[in-house]
C-alpha cells in the first residue's frame, strides 16, 4: 500500500540518515532521483490486489443464490470497503468496473480503476430440502 499512497522512508546514504519521499502511484521499476543517486523501485505483491498499471484487480466469490437474485455486496478498494449491486443473473467470471477506485495517477489528475471479477461459488454439499428446490427449479426451466 506504500507505493500507492506514498510513503517517506529513511535511507543510509555515506553514513547518514537521509529521508526521502517516495510519491504515491510508484510502480516497480520506478526511479526517484535522490540527490547523486538514483533509486530504483521494488514493490511487493498485495494479499488482496492485483495491479496493472493504474488499475487494480480484485476477485470477489459470492454465493450461487446471491448470483441468481441479485443483491449487494461489499468489495475491498484502496480507500476501504464500498457497497456494490450484483445485478440478478451475475455470471462467474463478470468483471465490473469501479471508477476512480484504482491508484493515483503518478504524473497527472486522478485514478485509475479497480475491476472486480465475480467468482460464483457453486455448493459442494447440499441439503435434501435444497436438493428439492433445485429440482422444482430444473422442470421449471432454471
């Protein structure tokens, strides 16, 4: 999350602490000019985001019936967790796009953008209650 939203860090240059600021939106690879050296960029993976650029992925399982129904979810962004609608009819592997939510643009005005991929979580066990619904559904065509 450092390199996303800035971070100042102490570094030993010729025997003594210097700090510098490394903006947020750095990617790997990135350089910062410190004086008459040149630092280059090395971020670590996240636990919950992917990055691509100026764009971030996140995978979000939701439950079969939530997919057929449709409803609301909360989805991880940089700024915390959002409230989404899940359209009725969702598909496993839909990506949806939130606006702005990705990370700041280094050199310029804004953000890129977080997409979210549904993953729809089929149950591996089911009730003989569920079983039968499930099975009234199939003759009905579902």
């Amino acid at each position: 999350m450092e390199a996303i939203k800035g971070v100042t860090k102490e570094v030993v240059v010729q025997g003594r602490k210097r700090k510098i600021k490394i903006p947020g939106g750095v990617d790997e690879g990135s350089r910062i000019n410190f004086g008459d050296f040149i630092l280059s960029i090395n971020v670590k993976p996240h636990e919950v985001f992917e990055r691509d650029g100026d764009d971030i992925f996140v995978r979000v399982a939701i439950a079969y019936s939530l997919a057929i129904l449709g409803g609301e979810i909360k989805v991880p962004t940089l700024d915390g967790d959002i409230k989404i609608r899940i359209r009725p009819g969702t598909q496993s592997g839909t990506m949806l796009r939130l606006r702005e939510k990705g990370v700041p643009r280094l050199h310029g005005r804004g953000r890129g953008d977080e997409y979210v991929r549904i993953n729809v979580l089929v149950p591996e066990k089911i009730t003989r209650e569920q079983r039968r619904i499930i099975e009234e559904m199939e003759e009905e065509g579902l």
